[in-house]
C-alpha cells in the first residue's frame, strides 16, 4: 500500500508542477483509462471460457491465482511475508 501512496504522491508533486508551468499533462481522461480498465477485464472473458468450455469449475481461488495478478500487477508483499499472504 505504501508504493500506491508513494506514486499517488509523486503523480500529484508532478501535477502541482505542471500546474505552476501553465502546461497540460500528457496524461490521457479518465475515460480513457476506464477503456484501459475495461479492457484487462474484457482479456478476462478468454480465459473463463476456456475453462468453462473445458468442463472446469470457475472457482474463486482459480480468479485469484489466474485473474487477479493480471488485472492488477504483482501486488507489494506485507513485510516478514514471503508471498504477501496475511
């Protein structure tokens, strides 16, 4: 969670700075990372039907080991963990 806070933090330092250069941030809408969004959930549907074509339980542990680290990256482990499990 610290790394999230630490790049929220330098996005916004970087903002403030563009702000006082009275330039715009090449940094696309809100809309357009909402497509970006829709589309790691949308590459999602592939797998899913694979497996339910295949006969395989979609079960929340497949979502979590197969789904999940592609959606949203390699999470930061808590520290003294090995994988970042609690």
């Amino acid at each position: 969670m610290k790394l999230y806070l630490v790049a929220l933090g330098a996005g916004v330092l970087v903002g403030v700075i563009y702000g006082l250069m009275n330039v715009r941030s090449p940094a696309p809408p809100v809309i357009a990372l909402i497509g970006l969004l829709g589309i790691l959930v949308g590459e999602q549907v592939v797998p899913v039907a694979k497996r339910l074509i295949a006969g395989q339980p979609i079960t929340l542990s497949w979502v979590k080991q197969d789904c999940v680290p592609h959606v949203f990256g390699e999470l930061p482990a808590k520290p003294g963990t090995k994988d970042g499990a609690a």
